[in-house]
C-alpha cells in the first residue's frame, strides 16, 4: 500500500510539472503576441504619418500658412528613433511651409551656382551636407532659426524633387497640363541642368543596348562579310530610285530587277554569291538599324554616339529617314502635316439642289468606268484617268450649266467614294443596327459594289479594305493568279505589273528618253535603253570576255557555258535557254503563225522570220554589195550574189565579217524587244 501510495504522489507531481511548463509556454507565447502586435501598430503608426504628411503635401500647394514656424525643442538623446524621425520631418514640414522662408532660400540658392549647376567649376551638390551652412547663416538672422547645412540640403532636396515630378508631368502632357506647385516658376533655372541630366541618363541606357547589339553584331559580322556589305551599300546609294521617294521613278522601277543587278556586281566584283533577295533583306536590316541610331541622335542631340559600324556610309538617307522621323514626331504632338495637293484639299465639293441632280450625276459617273472599274484597262493609266475625267467634266458642265473645276469634281468623287466605303463598312460590321440603305447608295451599290472595298471573305470571314488586298487574299485560297489582263488574260502576282503589261498593250509609255524620241513603260527599260547610247556594257562573261547591257541576256548566256538548259521541248527533247526561244520552237511544232504582215498578210511562227520578211517591202533594199553596188533586201541574197558572181577569198571574208556585225546589232534589237 506506501509502494502504491508512493507512485501516486510521483505521478500527480509530474503531471504538476508538465501544468507548469504548459503555462510558461503559453505565457511565452501570449508576450510573442503582444510584442508583434506592438511592432504591427507602430508601422501602422508610422504608415498614418506618412500619409498625413503628404495631405500636408497636398495642402502645402495649394494654401501655405504665412506664419512664421515656432522653434522646437531640443530632442533627448533617451527618445526612441520612431519620435526623432518625426521630430525631424515635423521640423522639415514647417520649415517649408514657410512661403516667406521658402523664398528666400530658392533666391539664396539660385545666387550659389556652385551649389546646383555641374557647369560651375566649383560644383558641390555631391559634396558634404555641410557646405549648405553657407546658405543657413543668412536665414538664421533672418528667421531666427537655429538651422544646420544637412537640414538646408533636406530641404531643398525635397523641393527639388516635386519641382522634378511636375516637370516630367508638364513634359509628358504639353500644355494640357498646369502645375499646383505655388513655387515651380521660381525654381525654373534648374529646368535646364534637370533636362539635361534626364536626357544623359536616357542616352547612357539606350548606348548600353545599343553597344549590347552592336557587339552581338560584330561577333557574328566577319570582317569580309563587312566588306560585302559595304560593297551592297554603295550599289544601293547608286540606285537612286530604291531609296528616294521623291526620285521620278520611284514607284515604277521594277526593284526586283535593281536588286538582282546588285546581286550581280557583287558575284562579279567580290565573287561573292547573294540573291537579288538576300541583298533586299540585308539592306533592310542596315535600313533599320540606321533609323534606330538615327532617332537617338536626334532625340538626345549630340548627346548620342551612334554605335553602328557604317553609320557614315548610310549618311545618304539621312535626309530622307529625318524627315520621316520629323513627321511621325510631328502626329504625335499634333503638329498639322502639310499635304502637297493644297488644290485638292482646299477645293469645295460639287452642290447638289435636288436629290435628283445627285442620282444624274451618279449615273454620268457611271457612263465613264475608267474612273471605278478596277478590271478596266484605262483605270490603271494616269494618262487615261485623266482624259476621262476631262470628258466627265465637260458633260457636267453642260447638263448642269455650269463652270466646275477638276479639283472639285476630285474632290466630289472623293468624299462620295468615301460615304459609300463607310455605309458598305457599317453593313458588314452590323454596326448601324439597321437594314435600309439610302438611295444614293443604292445607285452607287449597282457599279460600285465588286470595285470599292471593303471586302468581307466568304471563305474565313475576314474584312479587307482595298479591293487589290481582297483579290490577293482570295487568291491565297484558292491558289489562282489575283490580277487577270481582261485584254490578253495573263495573270500576274502584283497589280504593279499587271499596270506595265496594260501599258505595253495600249502603247502607253510614260517615259521618254533623254537623247532620242523612243518611249518606254518603266524608268527600269530607260536606265537599260540608256547603255545604248553610253555604249556601257557592265555584265561580262569570264569565261569568253562577251558583255551584255542587261543581268538576264548575261544570265542566258552563262548557262550556256555551263549547258543548262532551263526548257526542254516535250516532242523533241531539244534544250532552250530562253522562254522566247522555247516558246517559237513550240509554235514551229504545232503550227501557230501569230506574227502578222501588216503589209501582205503573210503569217509567221517567230518575230525574228516577220522581221527578216518585212525587209522585202522596204522601199529602199538594206544591204549593198561593196564590189558592185547592187543592192539587196535580205542578207542571203547578198551572200548568194558574192558567191556566185564575185568568187574571190577576200570577198568570201566580207560577207563573214558583215554577217558577225548583223548578228550583234540583232542580238541588241532582241534585248531592246525583251
């Protein structure tokens, strides 16, 4: 029974034991608590007076207290740091407050250049807080304030700072914006060190990712390739129409061709092999880059080195690339562009007194489909536009009676395209919400509808907006060639060249050459008809020494050195290396004689046969016999004659030595048909 007793009175005085830790622990954890909670309502503490500082902020801009700040007492050195801090900034607050102190202090302030202007020589805004003693001495017998260099710095950095932020607001939102800042105009002689100072600081950032690209660029760019470049560079600056918009043929060279010309000075300068394509794509690159270094430069001006490697070569687009720049500059703070057509733009639309003389003039419009028809040969020739314009106008004026001008009838034609392309917009968005559709539009509906975008896909759905975007678009659906000649029916991958292919069937050539009266499609045919006259021969062979004026007849002919025949006939497996050499061999087989006589009739399977022909009705007969003067219409006959009637070796070499020179000038009337 004690043994009992015993290991019960140990039990309950362990259990006793574990009750107390228990407790201690608990307690342990409930100070944990309130000591948290005490660190939670001091932050929360010093949260409110941050907040209550800037109302005060607010309040301070707005209305200012004029009464001069009470001096505070000295702090203990037993204060906790929470109180010294607010102490601190209680003692800044009313410092600034002070509008008489405040004034003073900037007027000191800007008297001390050396204080805030890195020009100065003896600049020390980065120096010891204690150098602004210089600036406390005067205020202290002023205002009678026991005031220190770091609490002046304090001071004025924090005015600083505002002024700082309501400068970049009045940056960013021009003249929309009015500071609230009672003091901002009185601290205007730092706007110019603060801009000049952001400005750096943009600079250096964007020349660190630029020497970052500009370094990835050299480790990839060799050294030769370099020099590639450089080589495609001055091609480039010497193809004036590839980069000049205001050059006159800008929009009508064919740049493909120009490019592919460059392609072929380099493999024949550098014996470095690039597509015409390739070249496109590197130049573009350069392009970009050159714009990016471009930008920076004039926006930190000559704050900015630019960092790309033939930043001097491409100094030939400057001009055009700043003028770019400018403008998107320009649309961006609103500044009005200046439009070139001012006649068109400042002409009045045609009035209307009924809306039957509106509908009359629809259907006048309608009589005339050169000027909406996107499938009609004359509406992609200015000089046919403009003729049917002419003729509109002139029947204007007389059902009308009256004395319009062609800018207005543009004009008038303009905005009523316009209204239709908005009207069939809103159709096919639904965005009207309604169904009827005016009169007006009905009529123009009737013609206008397959010629005037936009287009809605029925096969994706997607809304397009011109009607050559449309038709491109369809195209890569269904696989079909997008522009169709509606003379011949040839098709082509880009309007461009469905408008050359129009030109040559009507014999619209815009372009003219300089020495002589011939007439020419594009600008491209008159560069290459120009060599004619230069007698510049740039392709070379380097295998037999043989030039060409054009890249394509150098191309042909060196691919029959290394006999590669791109056609092949599919009845007697001969080899051509021209389509139009192909194409008459083809003719020949299937009997297709679609080169007339305009004089006999007579039908021929190839030009070269109808030229030969149409020499027979020559008045006067090409070729003369050097030994007795008889002359010929057909070289055959010529050598025919001196073989049979003047049988000498030196008169067997003369007809050779002609025969060579008439090949040649054949060889330059086929390039110039091509």
């Amino acid at each position: 029974m004690q043994r009992k007793l015993r290991d019960a009175e140990k039990q309950t005085a362990t259990t006793t034991d574990g009750e107390e830790q228990t407790q201690q622990r608990q307690q342990q954890q409930q100070q944990q608590q309130e000591q948290q909670q005490e660190q939670q309502q001091q932050q929360q503490q010093l949260q409110l007076q941050l907040q209550q500082q800037l109302e005060e902020e607010n309040v301070l801009e707005l209305t200012p207290p004029a009464t001069p700040p009470t001096p505070l007492p000295p702090t203990s050195p037993t204060s906790s740091v929470a109180s010294s801090v607010d102490m601190k900034l209680r003692t800044r607050r009313e410092l600034e407050r002070n509008r008489e102190f405040v004034c003073s202090l900037l007027v000191a302030y800007e008297r001390n250049e050396k204080l805030w202007n890195p020009k100065h020589p003896d600049y020390k805004y980065n120096a010891k807080r204690s150098v602004y003693g210089e600036l406390a001495a005067p205020l202290q017998a002023v205002f009678q304030m026991p005031l220190t260099g770091p609490e002046i710095f304090a001071v004025l950095k924090e005015l600083r700072g505002r002024y700082r932020r309501e400068l970049s607001k009045l940056n960013s939102l021009g003249g929309k914006y009015k500071s609230r800042l009672w003091y901002f105009e009185k601290m205007h002689f730092l706007r110019g060190v603060i801009e000049h100072k952001r400005a750096e600081r943009e600079a250096k950032s964007e020349s660190t990712e630029s020497e970052k690209s500009s370094d990835n660029e050299s480790t990839t760019k060799s050294a030769q390739y370099r020099e590639v470049l450089s080589f495609i560079i001055d091609s480039f600056r010497r193809q004036e129409s590839l980069w000049n918009p205001q050059h006159f043929d800008y929009n009508n060279c064919s740049k493909k061709e120009l490019y592919r010309e460059i392609s072929a000075e380099l493999c024949e300068e550098l014996n470095y092999e690039l597509s015409g394509e390739e070249c496109f794509k590197e130049i573009q690159k350069l392009r970009t880059r050159y714009r990016k270094e471009l930008r920076m430069v004039i926006k930190h001006k000559g704050l900015y080195l630019p960092k790309l490697w033939c930043y001097d070569d491409l100094e030939f687009l400057h001009k055009i690339l700043q003028e770019q720049i400018f403008n998107k500059i320009s649309k961006k703070k609103g500044v009005v562009e200046t439009i070139q057509r001012t006649k068109f733009i400042n002409a009045s639309c045609i009035s209307f007194d009924t809306p039957d003389d509106q509908l009359q003039f629809v259907e006048i419009y309608r009589n005339y489909p050169a000027l909406w028809d996107v499938d009609h040969p004359d509406f992609r020739s200015n000089a046919y536009r403009s003729q049917a314009l002419g003729q509109m106008l002139e029947e204007l004026n007389t059902t009308f009676q009256c004395s319009y001008t062609p800018a207005q009838l543009e004009k008038t034609l303009f905005e009523l395209r316009k209204d239709y392309s908005a009207q069939k917009r809103k159709i096919l968005t639904n965005a009207s919400g309604s169904s009827s559709i005016p009169l007006l539009h009905a009529k123009l509906g009737q013609f206008l509808e397959p010629n005037l975008g936009p287009f809605r896909c029925d096969v994706c759905g997607e809304l397009i907006k011109t009607c050559d975007q449309y038709k491109v678009h369809r195209a890569a659906h269904d696989g079909t060639q997008p522009f169709i000649c509606t003379l011949c029916g040839k098709g082509f991958q880009m309007p461009c060249n469905l408008t050359v292919h129009i030109r040559r069937h009507r014999r619209d050539f815009p372009y003219a050459c300089e020495q002589c009266d011939k007439r020419f499609a594009t600008s491209t045919e008159v560069a290459i008809h120009m060599r004619t006259h230069t007698g510049e021969r740039p392709y070379i062979c380097d295998l037999c020494g043989k030039s060409f004026k054009t890249w394509s007849f150098f191309d042909i002919h060196r691919r029959t050195h290394l006999n590669q025949s791109t056609f092949h006939c599919p009845i007697c497996d001969k080899g051509f290396y021209e389509k139009n050499r192909f194409t008459d061999h083809m003719n020949a087989h299937l009997n297709i004689r679609k080169h007339l006589c305009t004089v006999c009739g007579k039908t021929f399977t190839t030009y070269g046969n109808l030229k030969k022909h149409t020499e027979l009705h020559l008045a006067v007969k090409k070729y003369k016999c050097a030994t007795c003067g008889k002359r010929f219409a057909q070289f055959a006959s010529l050598r025919w004659h001196r073989k049979r009637e003047h049988n000498s070796e030196q008169q067997q070499q003369q007809p050779r030595q002609l025969e060579e020179e008439l090949e040649v000038n054949v060889d330059e009337e086929e390039e110039e048909e091509t």
